[in-house]
C-alpha cells in the first residue's frame, strides 16, 4: 500500500501541476488575444500579463521537476469546467475539457523529460489611437427650439462624433447649438431603459480633403440622469434632441446630409475617396412664382448641391429647404445625374429629375445654375403645385460683418472656446491676441478663408450659413475650428 500511495501522491501532484499549467497557459493566450484585438494596451493590461507569463515560466519549470506520465488507453473518464478569467474588468468564459484520469498503474511511471518551452508569440503592432482630428462634424441650424432655455431658432449646430483607426466613439458625441451644449454622449444616464442605435458610414469628399460621413443614432428612453436624449438621421438632415420631465424641452436642427471632409492628413492617401464634384453649391432659393396647392408658405429658401461616389448612375444629391420642411431631397431621396457648371467645371451646374412623388419618389426639380433658376413640382390630392425660384448668393456668405463665435481643438485633443470673429477682427483666447481679419470667400461653394495675425483658417459654411467650420493654423499649431454667428 505504501508504493501505491505514493504514486496516488505524485500522480495527483502532476496531475494538478499540469491542470495549472494549462490554465495559466490558456489565460495568458486569452489576455494576449485581448490585448491584441484593442487598439492600445493600458498599464493595466500589461501588469496582468506579465503577472501571467511569470506564471506560466514557473509552472513550466516545476513541471519539468516532477515525473510526467502518458495516459492509460484503458480508461479516459471526461469531463467539463466552465473557467471564467478576468481581464481588465472583462470576463471571459467558455467551456474547457476537463483533465484525463488515469488507471491505477501496474508498475511505476517512465519519466518523460519537460516540454520545451513555448515560443514567445510576437506582440502586434497596436493600432494607433483615434487623434484629435479624426471627428466627423456635421453641421446645421436650429429650426425648432421648443421651451429650451438657451437655445433659439436660427442658431448654428455642430454635431461632432470622435472618429478613427478603430470604431467610432460613439459615446463622445456632443451636439452644441449657439455655444449651448444640448447634447454630451458622456453625461450620466442614471437610472435608465435606454435604447441605443448607432452607424456611421464613409462617403466621398471634395477635392480629396478626406472622407466625409453620414450617421444614424438614436439614444432615447427613460432616464434620471442629466443626459438628454437624441436621434439623428444626416441622410434625413436631421437631428432632434430633447429632454423629459419637470425642465422639458424639444430642439430640432436641420443637418447637412453629410460631414465636413475629415482632413487628409489625419488618414492615409489609400483611404481618400473623391466625389465626382471637388465644389458644391449652396444658394439662396427666392420665391419667384407660385401656382397650385404649394405645401410650404416660406418666401426665402435654400438649395444644396453637392457630389457624391457614384451609385447607380448617381453623381449628386440635390436638397432645397424651407424652413423646418425639405421640399425636394426628403428623406432618402433627391441624387441625380448632375452636369458640370460651364464657368466652373468642378461644380454641379444642372441637374433635372423628371418624376413626380407618386412616379419615383420625389418632387419634379429642374436646376440651372447658370440660368439662376430653380423649379420643383409635384401633386397634391390630385392637384398639381408648382414654384419657380430664383438662384442668388445667400446673405449669409459674410464673415466681416456680425459677430461669430466658437473654439479650436489643437494636437493636444482639447476644446477651447475664446475663438471669436467680430466686425472683421479675429480673437484668441488661447494668446489673447486681437487681430484684423482678411476674409476670402467663394460664396456659391459656401467655402472660405479667414487670415489674421497668427491664425489661418480654411473651412466650410453650413445650412443657413449660421455655422463655419474647418481647419487651419494657429501660431504654427495645426487646429480644427468652429465659429457660429450669433
């Protein structure tokens, strides 16, 4: 009995000693999968599996120091365990097999040596981290502000969603309004039945600048937290935000359908894509003539042409809005074939869509940029409404006059506002400098420059021309801005 107990003894000691082993091995290759699977590896992270393959080197090397046995063919008795290792706050679980058992031997065990030692598997390369200039913002104006203490009717937007080499961080997403922050993804829910949707799909770009994007997210439902609550559909051009309970209000802000381009230099030239138009239009629409049942009571309206990656024959996306209503270009529709303009070729010039709703979808559009005329049609309840409008610059292309204020985001990923553009002069809050601005405006394409003293800023009017937003150089420092007319 003595002999038989003592291989039980070294049985069950080898027996736990590999059951170990494999653990600590099977952890430190799930920690290193996870590690390698984030975009970047934390103090934490790397703490835990060092810990872990200081781990697995000792029992290797115990195991090498105890008498290993080949299983028996006369009897496997198999089982299972469900293992569940943390990892950063994360568990992972899944089911493993269970050690064999061995008969009870015959004869003692032959010694077989140690199992050489693993090859340390190589470390991937993390991916670069998300920087401060990969954001898609998407830019638009209040048209609704019902009861919210701060925001009004008229005011610039911008929606900004932090972008990158890996997802979107979705959760970062903020939506400011006349320098008032409606809506801050990273607020507290508190108690909460929230229902969350999110998608951001890449698009083509202007001149090459760098992909632009749409996005769909809804985030809504009961809450005791501060957060408010948010949908957005940029193919929609919309985005409604609001809040419930004893302080309700309700925002809604007609977007661009897509975001400014994300600057080239923060991607790689193999994932630039180019919209077929390196210029778009946008125009003041005045009523010229009405004749029919027209379901709209606006004078003053707004046309937006802009090119996109070719689907289905379709170059661009026209878009004319009046007030809180799209009259062509709702919902998902409004591409057309578009042609060049004859005094700029790098700009949608014409464009004509022949159907009415209840053929195709949408409105009947005729657009002549170089006649400076607009038509759209269509039937209502058997009646048939038609309004001709003329083309002409938006009195809003103007950055001398009037008062604009924003913020910058330099490389080091913070926001500042102190960005002011008032009568003319530029001010930063960052070097307190004041200084008098040039201002070069191209006001069909809605694009700009802004130079004064330090500071050169490139960048994009948006619906309304309430919102101007870009890039530029700040004292030698690469930024992204925003201003908004106040």
């Amino acid at each position: 009995m003595g002999f038989r107990d003592d291989q039980e003894q070294l049985r069950a000691k080898n027996e736990a000693l590999g059951n170990a082993l494999r653990d600590a091995e099977r952890r430190l290759e799930q920690a290193e999968r996870v590690a390698d699977a984030h975009e970047a590896k934390d103090e934490r992270d790397e703490s835990e599996l060092r810990e872990l393959r200081r781990e697995v080197e000792r029992l290797r090397r115990k195991a090498g120091e105890l008498p290993r046995r080949s299983p028996s063919p006369a009897a496997l008795a198999v089982g299972a365990a469900l293992v569940r290792v943390p990892l950063g706050g994360l568990f992972f679980g899944g089911l493993q097999p269970a050690p064999a058992l061995d008969a009870p031997p015959a004869a003692p065990a032959e010694v077989a040596p140690p199992p050489p030692p693993a090859a340390p598997k190589p470390e991937a390369e993390p991916e670069p981290a998300a920087g401060p200039f990969d954001r898609a913002r998407f830019l638009g104006i209040v048209t609704a502000a019902d009861d919210h203490p701060s925001v009004e009717v008229g005011q610039g937007c911008v929606l900004d969603v932090p972008v990158g080499p890996g997802p979107p961080v979705a959760s970062a997403a903020t939506l400011r309004c006349g320098g008032t922050l409606v809506y801050d993804g990273e607020e507290a829910l508190g108690t909460s039945m929230q229902s969350w949707s999110f998608a951001l799909e890449p698009g083509g770009a202007p001149g090459g600048e760098g992909p632009t994007y749409r996005l769909e997210m809804t985030d809504s439902g009961m809450r005791t937290g501060t957060r408010a609550q948010l949908r957005v559909s940029t193919i929609q051009s919309y985005a409604t935000a609001w809040r419930e309970g004893e302080v309700a209000w309700r925002v809604k802000v007609a977007l661009d359908d897509y975001s400014l381009p994300r600057p080239a230099s923060a991607i790689p030239a193999s994932e630039r894509l180019e919209a077929p138009f390196a210029e778009a239009l946008r125009m003041r629409a005045e009523v010229e003539a009405r004749e029919g049942p027209v379901p709209f009571d606006e004078d003053e309206c707004e046309v937006h042409v802009h090119g996109l990656l070719r689907r289905g024959g379709y170059d661009c996306r026209v878009r004319v809005r009046c007030g809180e209503r799209l009259v062509y270009g709702s919902g998902t529709a409004g591409w057309n074939r578009c042609e060049a303009s004859e005094d700029e070729p790098a700009r949608p010039g014409r464009a004509a869509d022949g159907g009415l709703t209840e053929e195709d979808g949408d409105p009947r559009m005729t657009l002549d940029l170089e006649g400076e005329r607009l038509v759209v049609a269509d039937r209502v309840d058997g009646e048939l409404w038609s309004v001709t409008f003329d083309l002409e610059e938006h009195e809003g292309c103007d950055l001398d006059d009037g008062d604009f204020r924003g913020r910058v985001r330099a490389l080091d990923g913070v926001s500042r506002p102190g960005l002011r553009l008032e009568e003319g002069e530029l001010t930063l809050r960052a070097d307190g400098a004041r200084a008098e601005a040039e201002v070069s405006l191209d006001c069909i394409d809605g694009f700009g420059t802004i130079s004064a003293g330090s500071a050169v800023l490139a960048g994009r009017f948006g619906p309304g021309f309430a919102t101007f937003a870009g890039v530029g150089v700040v004292a030698g420092d690469h930024v992204i801005f925003e201003l908004d007319r106040r």
